[in-house]
C-alpha cells in the first residue's frame, strides 16, 4: 500500500470512529432524555434533523487531521504519544490529562469568544446557534469554519505535550462527553456539584445554557477559569425557559402542520 492510500485509509477510518462515537453517544443521551424528560425535544425533529447533518459533516473535519497524524505516529514517530507506560512517572498521568484540556479550553474560549464577533458570527457560529434550544444532538453542530478551529486542537498537541495513549483516550472521552451533555437541555450532573464549590470552576450543561439564551457570556468548555478572570462569566442558566420555549416551538409547528393537512 502506498503511503497515499494508507494516509486516506486512516483519514476515512478517523472520520468513522467520530461519527459513530458522535452518533452513539448522543443517540444514548436522547434517548435518556426521552426517558426522563418526556417532550422536551417534541416539535424539534426538522432542527435534530439538521443538527444531524452538520456533525456528521463536522466528523469528517475532525477525522481528516486525526487520521493524518495516527498514520504519522504509528509509521514515523511523529508524535509525543506514547504506549509504555513507564516512560514517564505515574502522576504525570493525570497530570498530561490536565495539561491537555486546559490547553483545549483555552483555544476554545479565546476562538470561541472571536466567533461572537459579528463576522464570523454570521459566516460561521449562528450554525451552531440556530439551534434553539440545543439538543444532545448539537454537540458537533458547526459551519465547517468551526468544525476546522476544533479539529486542530488535540492533533497538534500531540506533537508538543507528551501523553500515554489510553490517558489521550480518556481525553478524547471527556471532550465528547462533555460536548453531548452541554447541549441536551438538563443538567446531568448533582445540584450539589454543580452548585457547589466545585461547579464554581467546572462547566456544565447549567452554565453553558446561560450562553444559548444570552450569547455574550460563558465562552469555556471544561473550565470556568477563562470565563472568570476576563469578567465573562454570567452563571447558571434557565432550563425551564428553554423547555417552554421549546413546548411553544412545538406546539406552533404543529398548528402549522394540522393547517396544511386541512388545506
């Protein structure tokens, strides 16, 4: 096999495994969702549906860069990935975990917060933010512009800051958890936790809503810490108004719909 073949062979795989992982983990959290908060997605389907497409175009995006490089460690070493893991002490575990989602929620929020500005915003980030409300399905909702500003993190981090392979797993994990869980319209976690000293510095869905209802506030991904030290930190939001608007959202289009059928 050429080189070529074998870069698109492991470009095409990449692009495989995000669309699966993104289809099952958000196909899992929907479903969760239909289970414990019947009709919060009731009249939603031509918005999933549409959140549907973009990540599965989104996927490709992130696979192209990822394949790329797993066929550049596996063949050349190009990476600072590694298997034996004694190469490194054992705190260096979790601390490279660390490392590698601040380093992520730093891009993020800075790209991000350049997103709001208005010409990107309208180029690129109202994709993401036609989603109203977001779903479990909107986690990789983006323009392609987007989909490329985060495709790029974690391929190029592993050329500068060493890693294990399962510890980037639990990475690559934590980020697609984290995405799903956002969007999907309730809070997953405790109120204890999310309330608590721990939720002043952590993400979740609860914070990240404030940033679907007022669009200027709450940039991060995993942390509070950017979002706090740039004084853009506006707390918890409303699930409650989001799900009324999303019944009221509902309930119009199927107005709509019983008049068509008459007509």
């Amino acid at each position: 096999m050429t080189a070529l073949a074998a870069i698109l062979l492991s470009a095409a795989a990449m692009t495989a495994i995000v669309g699966v992982r993104y289809l099952l983990t958000s196909g899992a959290f929907a479903l969760a969702t239909r289970a414990t908060r019947p009709g919060l997605y009731v009249g939603l389907d031509k918005q999933i549906a549409r959140e549907i497409r973009w990540s599965l175009a989104s996927a490709a995006i992130y696979g192209v860069p990822a394949g790329i490089v797993a066929w550049g460690w596996r063949q050349h070493g190009w990476t600072q990935i590694y298997e034996d893991v004694g190469a490194y002490p054992l705190w260096y575990l979790p601390v490279s975990v660390f490392l590698y989602l601040f380093a992520h929620d730093t891009w993020f929020y800075w790209t991000h917060r350049w997103m709001h500005r208005p010409k990107p915003f309208k180029a690129a980030h109202a994709v993401h933010h036609a989603s109203r409300p977001p779903t479990a399905w909107a986690a990789m909702a983006f323009h392609p512009i987007e989909a490329l500003t985060g495709a790029v993190v974690i391929p190029l981090l592993v050329f500068a800051i060493p890693i294990h392979v399962a510890a980037l797993g639990l990475v690559l994990a934590i980020m697609t958890l984290m995405g799903v869980t956002n969007h999907m319209g309730w809070e997953v976690f405790p109120k204890f936790m999310v309330e608590g000293p721990l939720g002043r510095w952590l993400i979740t869905a609860s914070h990240h809503q404030r940033h679907h209802e007022r669009y200027g506030c709450n940039y991060g991904l995993y942390f509070r810490f950017w979002d706090r030290v740039c004084g853009t930190d506006d707390g918890l939001g409303n699930f409650d108004a989001a799900a009324r608007r999303a019944r009221a959202a509902g309930a119009a289009g199927r107005r709509l719909a019983g008049r068509d059928a008459q007509g």
